[in-house]
C-alpha cells in the first residue's frame, strides 16, 4: 500500500469519528486477513485505513439469555472461550474449521460478516442461531438481523460510516439438537465448497435402540424453531426457508429427512468456480443437510 493514510483508533468513538469524517474513502482494517490480500493483489487502494484492533472490540459477554461478541473478536479467541463452549457449541463447531490457526488468530468475526463472501464461515452457525449485528455511526446505532445484513457477493447493509461493533446471539434452549459440517477441496485450511448447519428444537423423541426408533418410524414426534443453512451456493449465504418450514411443527421420520434435503437443495443458486462446479454443490447440499439431519437422529 502506498500513498494512504493509517490510523489506530484507541476507541470505537474515535474510529466513528474518522469514519464520519472520510466516508466512502475510509476502510475499516481489523485481523487484515480479507482487505490485505486484496491490497496486497492490487485490487483496492485504500485512501485511508482505519485500524480497529485496540479500540475495545475484542470481548466476549454471556449475558444469560444471549451471548455478545465484539466486533473485532478473533476467531481463536471465540474457540477458546468457555462462554461459547457452553452456551454456542454450534458456534464452537464451526469456528473450529475456519481458516488455519494463524489466520483465526488475526482473522475476525465483524470481517468475516462484513466481508460478505457467500462463503463465508461463521455466518453458518449465526444465521443457524438467529443472530443479528449490531451497527454504529456517529449518529447512532442500530440492530440488524444477520438474514436481513448481507445483500449480494462483497455486500451488505452496512454503510461506509458505520463500524460492526456487535454480533448478539441468542443462546439456545438445552434441548435443541443441531448438526454442523464443511465440505472443502482439503479437509483443513480451505475455504467451503459448501457447509451448512440444522438446528431445532425436538419433542417426543423415541428412545434409541426401541423398535420405534429402529424402524425409523419417527425419530421425533414433532420439530419446531427449525432452521437450515447453507453458504457458498447462494450470492449470499442461504437460510433454506422452505426445507426450514417443512421441519416446522414436523415429526421427524426418514421420509421427512430426504424431503427437506432435497428442498434445500432446490433452494440453492450455486456457481461454477474454482473449487466445485454448481452441479457439484447442488448435489453437495442434498447430501449434506440429509447427513446433518441424520446424525442428529442417530
Ligand atoms: C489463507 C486464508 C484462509 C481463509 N480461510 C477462511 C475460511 O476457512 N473461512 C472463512 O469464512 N474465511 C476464510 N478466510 C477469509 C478471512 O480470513 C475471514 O473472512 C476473516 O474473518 C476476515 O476477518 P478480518 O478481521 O481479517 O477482516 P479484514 O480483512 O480486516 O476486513 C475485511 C472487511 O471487513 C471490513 N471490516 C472488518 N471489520 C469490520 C467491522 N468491525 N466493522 C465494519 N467493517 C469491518 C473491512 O473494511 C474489510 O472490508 C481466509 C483468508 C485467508 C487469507
């Protein structure tokens, strides 16, 4: 980079303030892993770079019924929060497969949200969680539903004087059953082919090991705050509303389970890239919420 200016705000109120003041010509600069690279490859020239590591963003808050994490939080210090062991597992899960140790170490949750690719990683357990953002300016905050943030590939709602300065997620009740996987070209260190995550809440479940559950009649007699998520098949990453609504108010049986694999499938809008064809993913998607779903019953 040459020719910008850089600044190292100490507090979020003086990255506001520079905000507000460059606008447009402003970039927000947090682990770097995303907006370096494309410095880096000549594709973005920042005028001016606004370094948020040491304004107070890095925190995790268990506020009983939701969990808060700061914007500019890295992802190594997600995976080893006892908070989000306990009350996010989902979360755990999928922070686990992001990237590599260094890049999680630098890489952060508000970057990989505001980055919008729809491959994306931690947007899976979020969306699967109910999560929303939180954004600032200096003329105020607001609360967005992460379904509601992310517009298209690079895009989001977010606008150029604003900072993502909150991720608030809902923990939770103990008895929701969820399921989350990554398909890549390499089993670590790579960005998604596809990964999704099925969440909801299951009553009535029958034993395992009885004749109920051997026959797999009904795994469980009725399925409800159902949610199935999948990244990388979508210009942004995909809340699978119809496969999400077949689950709702559902028992669960095997028949359901490839009816609401093949659903999401057929929600999908992937592309041809370098790393799957959208044949592939499509394909990928059937198979992947059908394996979640099983592994939750089995
Ligand atoms: C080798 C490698 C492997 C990777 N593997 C994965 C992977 O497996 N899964 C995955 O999902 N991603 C992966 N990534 C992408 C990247 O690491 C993540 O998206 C990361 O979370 C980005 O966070 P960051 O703090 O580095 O963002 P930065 O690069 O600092 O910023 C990214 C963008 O977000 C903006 N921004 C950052 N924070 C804020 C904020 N709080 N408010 C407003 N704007 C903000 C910046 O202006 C910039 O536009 C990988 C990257 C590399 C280089």
């Amino acid at each position: 980079m040459s020719g910008g200016e850089f600044y190292r705000a100490s507090s979020v109120q003086e990255a506001l303030d520079l905000l507000a003041k460059y606008g447009a010509k402003a970039h927000v600069l947090a682990g770097g892993t995303d907006i370096m690279v494309k410095v880096n490859r000549r594709q973005l020239a920042p005028e001016v770079l606004v370094y948020i590591g040491e304004c107070g963003l890095n925190y995790i808050k268990d506020l009983g019924d939701k969990v808060v994490i700061g914007g500019a939080t890295p992802f190594a210090e997600i995976l080893r929060s006892d908070v989000v062991k306990q009350k996010l597992p989902l979360l755990a899960e999928a922070v686990k497969h992001i990237g590599t140790p260094a890049i999680r170490n630098v890489g952060t949750i508000g970057g990989n949200l505001v980055t919008a690719s729809p491959a994306a990683d931690s947007s899976v357990p979020l969306l699967a969680l109910g999560a929303s953002v939180k954004l600032a300016s200096k003329s105020g905050e607001r609360v967005v539903p992460l379904e509601a943030f992310f517009k298209g590939p690079g895009e989001t709602v977010r606008k150029p004087d604003e900072l993502l300065v909150e991720v608030i997620i809902p923990v939770p009740d103990k008895d929701v059953k969820f399921a989350y996987h990554k398909i890549g070209r390499r089993k670590a260190g790579t960005l998604s082919v596809v990964a999704g995550a099925v969440i909801f809440k299951a009553e009535g479940g029958a034993p395992r090991g009885t004749a109920i559950a051997r026959d797999q009649a009904c795994y469980f007699e009725k399925c409800s705050q159902a949610r199935v998520v999948l990244n990388a098949v979508a210009p942004t990453p995909l809340v699978a509303k119809k496969a999400s609504a077949l689950l709702e108010g559902s028992a669960l049986d095997a028949e359901l389970i490839a009816k609401v694999a093949k659903t999401a499938a057929e929600e999908t809008s992937p592309i041809d890239d370098v790393r799957a064809s959208a044949w592939y993913r499509r394909q990928a998607s059937e198979g992947l919420v059908k394996s979640l779903l099983e592994r939750i019953v089995a």
